[in-house]
C-alpha cells in the first residue's frame, strides 16, 4: 500500500504541477511584463530629463550670446561717447584760444558757442555713466533671465544708440558753427 500511496503522493504532486505551473508561468511572465513597462518609463523619464537639462543649458547659452552681444554693443556707445566728449573738449579749447587771440573782439557768440561745448561735454559725460551703469545691468544674470525685462534693456540700449547718434550729428553742427565763427566778418 505504500508504494499505492507513493504513486498518488507523486500524481497528485504531478497534477498541482500540472494546474499550477500555467498560472505561476503567467504570474511570472505578467511580472516581467510589468517590470519592462516599469524600466521603460524610468528610461523615458530619465531622456525627458536630460532632454530637459539639454534645453535649459541651450537656453542660458542663448542668454549668455545675448548679454555678450548687449555688452559688445553698449561698450561700441561708449567709445562713441568717448569721443563726442573729446571732440568737445578740443572744440572747447580752440574756442578758449580763438577768443584769446581776438580778446577786443570777442563776441558774444563765440562766449555762447563756449558754453555750449561746455554743455555738450558734460551731457556726454553723463550719457557715458549711464551707458556704464546699462552695461553693468546687462552682467546681473537675475535681470536678463527674464525675457520682457531683456526687450526692455535692447529698447534702452537703441535709444541710447539713437541719443548718441543725434549727439555726434549736434557736435557736427558746432564744430561747423565754430569754423564759421573763425572766418573774418565783411567790415572786419
């Protein structure tokens, strides 16, 4: 009898088996299955991130090119300026030695004319510190990391651009108004 209740241990072992092994093999290959969806999204998340991390950098490189292009532009103003207010000084001081030179004849023109180089040279001056000052907002990172504030300081710094040109076309101006003033007047 016991070989009779070996037989059946083992067919009914055989038969658990049997009923069994389809549904732990599914368990296992559903398992598997959620495992590879579980690594693929890691994976995808993971690309999304360094995707992200790629743009984020691409965008601070824009915004770096932006700032350097700013900063090479304002820096081209200041030069600019720089020799609007040496042109004024030079204007100034033939001014100071034409009126020397003809002081009995001095005229009330060639004072005005003076003080206007004077004027010219100081308004130059303070468009120079605000250009320096424009220059040193361009380098702060927090203010250009906003788009509509970095609209605004490219409209400043075309308005400065157009402020310097008008300058240089004024200065034209006086330093024309000056050789017309060295020119000896009919009578004189």
């Amino acid at each position: 009898m016991r070989s009779f209740e070996k037989t059946v241990a083992v067919a009914l072992a055989l038969l658990v088996f049997a009923v069994a092994s389809p549904r732990l093999y599914a368990q296992s290959g559903h398992q598997q299955k959620q495992q590879g969806q579980t690594q693929q999204q890691a994976q995808q998340e993971q690309q999304a991130k360094q995707q992200q991390q790629i743009q984020q950098q691409m965008q601070q490189q824009q915004m770096q090119q932006r700032m350097q292009q700013q900063m090479a532009q304002m820096q081209e103003l200041q030069q600019r300026m720089n020799r609007i207010m040496e042109r004024t000084q030079q204007l100034n001081q033939d001014m100071t030695q034409q009126m020397q030179r003809t002081q009995s004849r001095q005229t009330e023109q060639q004072r005005q004319m003076q003080q206007m180089c004077e004027t010219m040279g100081a308004m130059a001056q303070s468009m120079n510190r605000l250009m320096e000052q424009h220059r040193n907002m361009l380098q702060n990172e927090t203010v250009m990391q906003d788009q509509e504030m970095q609209r605004e300081m490219e409209r400043f710094r075309e308005r400065l651009g157009g402020m310097t040109q008008q300058m240089e076309e004024a200065l034209q101006s006086m330093e024309r108004v000056q050789e017309r003033l060295r020119q000896p007047t009919p009578g004189s």
